[in-house]
C-alpha cells in the first residue's frame, strides 16, 4: 500500500512512512552527507591557507627586522674588539645578522663605503677616515679608538740581525721600509722630523711596503730597516731574522699614547637603522671591557684571528682601546685633537680636522 505525503512544520511535503519514503529519507541523508563531507574540506583547505600565509608573511617580517650588517676587518691586533664580539657571541646576544669581511688595502675599503656597499669597519687608519672627512665631511663616523701605549712593544723600528745599524741617526742616507698605509706614512714622516731633524729626516727615503713584502724586502737589502707594528714587529722577531732596533718609538718620541686606528661606520647608515647602530655599538663596548679582564683568553682569540703561535700571541702587545663614550671623554678628545694638529700640513692630512664632530652620538644624546 502506497504512503501517504505528510507535511512538516513549514508546510513541505514530506515522505510517509512506506518503502517509497525511506528511499528518500536515505537518498536525503546521503546528499546531506556529501554536502558535509565537502563543507568540512573547504575550511581544511581555507584554514591551512590561511596559516601558510600567515607563515609566509611572518617570516618576511622576521627579514625585514633582521637585515644583514655589512662589517669589513683590517687583519690587525687594531681589530680585537670585533674578534672578541665574534668569538664571543656578543654581536648574536645583540640581534644582529653581520657579513664579515677583510681587507688589506684601507682605500679599497673606503670605496665600498662611499659606495654603500660596506657599512662598518674595524681596524681602519685615521688618517685615511680624517682624510675623507676633509674630502666628503659627515660621510663616517667614529665609533671606538685603537691606541698604541710607550709601556708596550706595539711598534718599532727592526733592523736586519745582521746590520750594523745601533741607533735611529744612523739611518740618514738610507732606507725605511714602513707598513702600508697613511697613517703610518704619517707617523714615520713626524718620528724623523722629531728626532733627526726636518733636514736629516728629508735624507732618509721612506719606502711603502705591504705586509706581506715587508721583510722580504729587507731580507733582499732593498730596505735597511722597517718601521711596523704588531703583530708583524713579534713576527720580524719570531721568524724573519729582524732585531729591535728603536722600541715603541711612535708613542715614545711622539705621543703616548698615541691613536693610530678606529672604527668607523657610515653617516647615512647609523641614522637610518639607528637601533642596530646602537646595538652594535653595545657589543663593541662589551668586548672592550671584556678584553681589559680578559688578556689571556683575548690573545687566544688574536692568535685564532690572525693564525699566530701560542708563543707569537702571547710575547704580542695588545693596544689600548676606547669605547664610544671614553673617546668622547675631554681628555680624550684633545688627545685626538693634538694628533690632528699634529698631521697637518706636511705630515699627513691637508689641513687641520675637527676631530670631536668625527665621533658617533652615543644613544642618549640622540634624538
């Protein structure tokens, strides 16, 4: 017998309780079903893209706050603060992601800051950094100071074991190697001028030489003496049959102690990421101070950084460093000030600077 139709609340027609009715209830509950099946794989699907997004965008973001720091080195003892904020997780602890690099010639380090494509530099010469304020003022800023002190063997005038040079008078009419680079030209035009005299200073010929000629060449006599610093006067000493002719003469005759090396960062980057500026410069003060407490551990990292012997690292003077806040100290910068007079002129740079607008604004004097 066929099923009566029945009608629900809303006034539908609805199947009777026979087999014809049964058929469409389960016909119902299976598009029904379906229909469930197919909404619950749409917000899978729309959830899961959802959170890949979510993912994708984060970690851009996480990019956007972490840019590389692009830091260049001079292979120099001038340089330890940013080996130790290395070696010791000082820069990570600051939430800085760095490329480091090295570089051996000061002007080709100078390009790639004029350029933007290096940010900061440690070890760099003075002179070269006082020579471009002169030349493109407020492009770099100074950050830390590397000193040479009369008390330690930092630099020195070396003399082949077998010469028969005893004294700085004697090397009128001869030749003196010198470290590449401005600043110590510089030096080595004011030491003669301040012991031997501007008329016997102009009878010895100063010869550049980078590093890695320096005692080849006084090896082969085409130098009579060369006037260098560490770690290379240790190394004169260790393994190329050089002898102490004049101890610590730049600090002793000159200036004690005497600036040789900072750090310096671009004008334009400290001013548009200045919270990573002020971070690093964190890091640089706490590897600093950390190396006042530390000589042994910070001679190891030297040797690590600069592939010394144990007994290379450890006979080698350190220099005297100065944080961004001891440099903009009075004394401090009167000191720089002096050296400055000092070079002008003949010596060194064209005219004098004004050394205290070179130094970097510490975080509370900033705007």
């Amino acid at each position: 017998m066929a099923s009566k139709d029945r009608s629900d609340r809303r006034g539908n027609k609805r199947p009777g309780p026979g087999w014809r009715g049964n058929l469409v209830r389960m016909r119902e509950r299976d598009d029904n079903y379906r229909q469930y099946v197919w909404r619950r794989r749409f917000y899978v699907v729309f959830a899961l893209t959802l959170l890949i997004g979510a993912v994708q965008g984060g970690c851009r973001i996480l990019l956007r706050e972490k840019p590389v720091v692009t830091i260049a080195y001079r292979p120099s003892i001038r340089s330890l603060p940013l080996f130790v904020a290395l070696e010791k997780g000082f820069l990570k602890e600051a939430a800085l992601n760095v490329d480091v690099v090295e570089f051996t010639d000061p002007t080709e380090a100078l390009a790639l800051l004029r350029k933007g494509s290096l940010d900061i530099a440690a070890g760099f010469p003075l002179v070269t950094a006082w020579e471009e304020e002169l030349e493109n003022p407020g492009t770099l800023k100074m950050y830390y100071v590397a000193s040479i002190r009369g008390d330690r063997t930092s630099d020195a005038i070396l003399a082949p074991e077998d010469s028969t040079l005893k004294e700085l008078f004697g090397l009128v009419g001869r030749k003196l190697g010198v470290l590449q680079g401005r600043t110590n030209m510089a030096f080595a035009r004011l030491l003669l001028d301040a012991e031997l005299g501007s008329d016997a200073a102009a009878k010895v010929k100063l010869v550049e030489l980078p590093a890695d000629q320096q005692f080849r060449e006084m090896k082969a006599k085409r130098v009579d003496a060369l006037l260098t610093f560490e770690p290379w006067v240790t190394l004169g000493v260790e393994k190329s049959g050089a002898r102490v002719l004049v101890a610590n003469p730049v600090a002793t005759f000159l200036m004690d102690p005497m600036p040789t090396d900072v750090g310096v960062v671009r004008a334009s980057f400290a001013a548009e990421r200045r919270k990573e500026m002020n971070r690093y410069v964190d890091a640089l003060d706490k590897a600093i101070k950390w190396i006042r407490k530390n000589d042994k551990e910070a001679r190891d990292i030297a040797r690590k950084r600069l592939e010394l012997k144990h007994g290379e690292a450890n006979r080698m003077a350190l220099c005297e460093y100065q944080t961004l806040k001891e440099t903009r100290k009075k004394d401090n910068l009167a000191q720089l000030q002096k050296l400055a007079d000092l070079l002008a002129g003949k010596h060194g740079i064209d005219r004098p600077v004004g050394a205290a607008g070179m130094i970097l604004r510490p975080r509370e004097e900033q705007p």
